[in-house]
C-alpha cells in the first residue's frame, strides 16, 4: 500500500518528537558555548551519534521487527537482557524521570519564590505532567495524530521564532573553545551525543514507526522500510537543523556569558535577554513541549513491549506502572538522575552503536557464526571497564587499559571491536574450509 505525504510527514513529525526530548534541548547549546569556535568540528561529531546512528537504528529495528529480533543475532540471553536494559534505561528507570525533571528544574524553578518549597512544587508540576502522559497514552490510537499535528509543530515553531528573534535581536561574541574542545573537538562531539540517549532510544522508536506504518495498512516488509527510511531522513533533517540552531547559539554567546553548568541555563539567559518576564512562560512551552512529547512516545512504546513479553499484564495497566514509576524516580531530582546517566550511557551505548552497524551489515555477515558475539561482547566489556574506570580507579587494570588506542577518550572499545570483527572474519574462512575437506 501507498503511504500519502500527508501521513507520512504525519509520521515524521511523530519520529522528531519521540527524539527530542530533555537531553536534545540542553547539551547543544552547552555543546556550542564549551567549543565555541571550534564549534563546527564538535557538531559534526554529535550529530553522528545524535542524528546520523539513531536514524539508522530505526531502520534496522524496524527492518528486523524489532530490537529483540536484532539482539537475538547475538544469543537469546543477551537478546533478553540487553532488550530489557535498553527499555528500563530510556524508560521509567531513567529516560523519562529525565524528561520529566527536566521542564521543572530548568524552566520553572529558578523563576519561583525564593522561598518557595520546590519538592512541593516540583511533586505538583509532575503529577500534572505525567497525568496528561498517562491521558494520551490510554488513548494509543489518537497518539500519533496528537503528536504529529499538534504537539511537535507548536514546538518547532517556538524554537524557530527563539532562532530568529536571537539572529536578529542579540549581540554576539564567540570564545575560544575550552580545553576539553581544543585539541579533539570532533571525538568530544561525539561523546557529548550520547547524553541525548538517541542512540539507545532508536533501537525502541524503530518498532514503533514500524507498528505505526502497519496501522496505517502499509504491511509489507520492503514498504516498511522504505518509509521508514523516507521518515527517518526526513525527522533527521529536522533534527540536524534544530540543533544547528542551539548549538549556534550556544557558540554565540561563549563570549557573553560566564561558563554555564549545562545548556538550560544558557537558554534561560538568552530567553530572558530577549524576551523579558515573558521568557519563562516561553521557555517552559518548549522545555514542556519537548518532553511531554519523548514521554509519550516512550511510556507507549515500553508499555506496549510489555504488554507482548508479560500477558498477564495488560497494556494498559503497563502504562499506569510505567507514569508512577516514572513520577516517583523524577521527583528524587535532576542532578541524581544525570549522575547515574553518564556511566550507564558509557557502558551500553557502544554496544547500541556495534549493534546497529552490525545490523546494517547483516546481508553480508549473517552467515559468520562468531561475529556477532565477538564484537558485542568485547565491546561491553571494554565500554563496561571504562565506565566503572571513570567512576572507581581500577588500579593496575587502569594501566593497562590505557594502552589501548583512544581509550582515554572513551573510544577503545573501537579498536577491540575492530579486531575482533577481523578475527571472526578469519574463523569464518577457516571453519569453512575445514568443512569443504571434510
């Protein structure tokens, strides 16, 4: 069946919106602010693993029929246990508590009385917050049409207006970058991406454009994927584009603000500069906008997972577990959430990159029996090494760990998979031939 353009920037635009959420609204600008001029460099490097890998990991989610069909490559257990880490992480166990917190702390709180009670206020604003999740989650079949043409334009025209009311209305000044930015400002892009968590989120969004595709009668596997890929690219664009802007911005004013903690704040500064008091309804739109919409999509998407691996348990009262699950983590605040984030991310999201490149190559290497597990495997076991590393000192283990090519810049897990990639190559070519004498 043919998709009409309608459903299907429908659809696009649904795609964008499970993306962007927390993470993509405040580390760009940060992103920009801390590289300043070596700003161009560090955004290509995020885009690769905030856009580019994510879009790719739709399409072979949604290739496979899902991302317990894709992990099985490897073996059942790892299928089962890595699927079910990726749905806690980027769900109610951190990926939507982050979203939700998110709106309040940065866009809410700060324009609060001083004397205000913020774990109150903070209990309010989320319990009204994950209210309106769970109201359109009960409500799966609107999802997509609420999402797609109404919630996601109304946020990209905020942050459209905000780019070209600050091009036009504000004074700019760029530094140079800081020492982290200076001599590798690509490879630290890189890292920075994965703090957006997309990475990690598409090998769940890829089942769900494929299940939104199917309800709009596109059943076929080739139509599944080639409007996933139409989708992808087009919700991709967007995404570059939008973080262009905020990273321009951040860039823009390294020069005019003191060095900021995370890219919230330097968009509440901008906001505030130019649009007043009004600012901090304006910023709570976007921050709000941005997140309800990722909360949504995944809070759905869990549930519905679910409610397939756990009969017992309805979709719908998944989706009730999930928003009160998710309510009370978020209300443990901002800051603990973002300190448990970084070492997780360090430890699964190599694994989520090895295992969508992987993916995108399984026409040619799905016959080499150990290629899979080699580079799954000692990808996990470096990247798991080096978050517990960045956290404990490993001692002697460190030391040896540093010999290892780009290791200190948290990529040695490339190099490993590389020669692993090459050893099960070379065990492919000699069992066969072993078999040919037999």
């Amino acid at each position: 069946m043919k998709l009409s353009k309608k459903n299907l920037v429908i659809i696009s635009f649904m795609l964008f919106s499970l993306f962007f959420g927390a993470g993509n609204l405040i580390f760009p600008p940060l992103l920009g602010q801390q590289s300043g001029s070596n700003t161009f460099f560090s955004v290509i490097g995020f885009l690769i693993t905030a856009v580019i890998l994510p879009v790719f990991g739709v399409i072979v989610v949604g290739k496979f029929g899902g991302l317990t069909e894709l992990a099985g490559r490897v073996d059942k257990v790892f299928a089962i246990v890595f699927t079910l880490l990726i749905y806690l992480s980027i769900g109610p166990g951190l990926g939507i508590p982050r979203a939700g917190s998110v709106p309040f702390e940065m866009a809410i709180s700060p324009y609060l009385n001083e004397n205000s009670n913020l774990t109150i206020w903070m209990a309010v604003y989320t319990t009204v917050f994950f209210l309106i999740v769970l109201w359109l989650c009960l409500n799966p079949g609107k999802l997509v049409k609420r999402i797609g043409t109404v919630l996601t334009p109304s946020l990209l025209i905020l942050i459209i207006v905000l780019f070209i009311c600050f091009i036009f209305n504000f004074e700019k000044s760029v530094n140079a970058p800081l020492e982290l930015y200076q001599t590798a400002p690509f490879l630290q892009g890189f890292i920075d991406g994965y703090q957006t968590m997309d990475t990690i989120a598409a090998l769940n969004f890829g089942l769900v454009i494929a299940i939104t595709l199917s309800n709009f009668g596109v059943k076929e596997e080739k139509g599944i994927v080639k409007y996933t890929i139409i989708a992808g690219t087009f919700a991709g664009t967007i995404l570059i584009l939008v973080y262009i802007m905020l990273a321009v911005m951040g860039a823009s004013t390294s020069g005019v603000y003191s060095a900021d903690p995370n890219g919230a704040i330097i968009l509440r500064k901008i906001v505030n500069d130019l649009f007043g008091g009004f600012g901090a309804f304006f910023l709570a739109a976007i921050f709000t906008l941005a997140c309800l919409t990722t909360c949504v999509g995944l809070t759905n998407s869990i549930s519905a997972y679910f409610a397939k691996l756990f009969k017992k348990i309805s979709y719908k009262k998944w989706v009730i577990i999930i928003t009160i699950v998710s309510f009370l983590i978020c209300n443990l605040g901002l800051n603990m959430i973002l300190s448990v984030s970084i070492p997780v991310l360090n430890a699964i999201y190599p694994v989520s990159i090895v295992l969508i490149i992987l993916g995108l190559l399984d026409k040619y290497i799905k016959n080499f029996k150990y290629t899979y597990k080699l580079c799954i495997y000692s990808t996990l076991f470096i990247s798991v090494l080096y978050a517990i590393n960045e956290l404990f000192n490993l001692g002697f283990v460190s030391d040896i760990l540093a010999y290892i090519p780009l290791y200190s810049q948290g990529f040695g897990w490339v190099i490993v998979c590389i020669v692993m990639f090459g050893i099960s190559v070379l065990l492919n070519v000699v069992f066969n031939k072993k078999k040919v004498t037999n």
